[in-house]
C-alpha cells in the first residue's frame, strides 16, 4: 500500500497528491487511534486528540465519558482507565499507568503525569500506579505528579501541584498541594454563625 501510494506521488501533480496524502495520513492515525484506544458505550473523543502508545498498552474509557479536545494522552509506561460518566478537560495530558473513577471532572489544563524517566529500571520495578477517586473534582492548571492516590469526593483547587495522596472529601490546593479542609470548613462555620447573628439582630430591632 504504502509501495503503490509513493509510486503514484512522484507521477502526480501536487493538487492532487497533497489531498491524497492527507486522507492516507488520517486513515492511518485512524487505524491506530482504534488500536490504542478502547472506548465505551457513548465514549467520545474530541478534535484534536494524540496518543501515544508503547509495550500493548491502551486506553480504557468508561461508559459515558467524554475527554474534550486537544488533549494528549500517553500509554507508553502504563494503561490509562478511566471510569463512567467522566469528563476529562480541554488541553489534559494523561500519562498512564492511572487509573480514574467513575464522575470525575478535570478542568482545561490539568496534567495528570506518569513515570518522569519510563526507560529506566527502577521507574518500572516501583509498578506505581496513579489513582482518582470517584466524584474526584481537578480544577484548572493542577498538575498530578505520578504514583499519588486521590479519594472520593476530593476536590482540587486550581492551580495546584499534588505531590501526596489526598483524603477522601478532603480539598486541596497551593504548590506543593496541602489540605485546606478544615480552612474551609471553618470559613463555612464562621459564615453560618455570622448570618445567623445577623438574623437575631434584625429581629431585636424589630421589636
């Protein structure tokens, strides 16, 4: 095939050879996009999306979910699985071995890393996986540096730079990512008792 295509390229004009490349180029990209990439029932691939795939790993994507476009996925270390009902954001980079819930949102922009030097040994002896909980939140620009855990229910601050596990329900954020939970949820608590005597103080002026 290949043969036949450049034999007729040297005899053929450019405004005709250009356009047939293209459509053998998207043919193939194709063919490979399906053998690295198995998707589920609903499953959808935005424009734009690359990956790379080494050593027969793929990608597993769950029913129902959706990765938007442009992103760059990478296979080359692991396999990237990825649950239901999941929606993975404009411009991601996914680097398996990572294994993602069901319901989780990553925003535009979240890197998701995987081994920083996969041809050495000792990167593959650890056999560490990445790992997102479910209902798991990423908000824009964090990164996720490989082989950390993130719970249930966590929620991601932007911008982040997550170097260790992350409590189930726990809110994390800054650089290095520290929990902000129990922040956050005095803010909340000082929030409540504040309208509540707000609420006391208008009713004593009424009477």
């Amino acid at each position: 095939m290949k043969a036949l295509i450049k034999t007729m390229a040297d005899h053929l004009p450019n405004a005709v050879r250009n356009p047939i490349k293209r459509c053998y180029l998207a043919l193939l990209r194709s063919h490979w996009k399906r053998s690295s990439v198995r998707l589920g029932k609903k499953a959808y691939l935005g424009r734009g999306f690359r990956i790379s795939s080494k050593h027969g790993h793929c990608a597993y994507v769950g029913e129902s979910s959706n990765a938007d476009e442009w992103n760059v996925w990478d296979t080359s270390s692991g396999d990237i699985r990825i649950g239901k009902d999941c929606w993975i954001g404009l411009y991601n980079i996914v680097m398996g071995p990572v294994v993602i819930g069901d319901r989780v949102s990553t925003a535009p922009h979240v890197k998701i890393l995987g081994p920083r030097h996969a041809i050495l040994d000792y990167e593959r002896a650890e056999e560490k996986t990445t790992t997102i909980g479910n209902n798991a939140w990423i908000s824009t620009d964090s990164i996720i540096m490989f082989g950390v855990s993130i719970g249930e229910n966590a929620v991601i601050a932007p911008g982040s730079v997550v170097t260790r596990d992350v409590p189930a329900n726990a809110m994390v954020g800054g650089n290095p990512a520290r929990n902000l939970t129990r922040m956050t949820t005095f803010q909340a608590e000082m929030q409540k008792r504040g309208e509540a005597e707000g609420g006391s103080a208008e009713g004593a002026g009424g009477l």
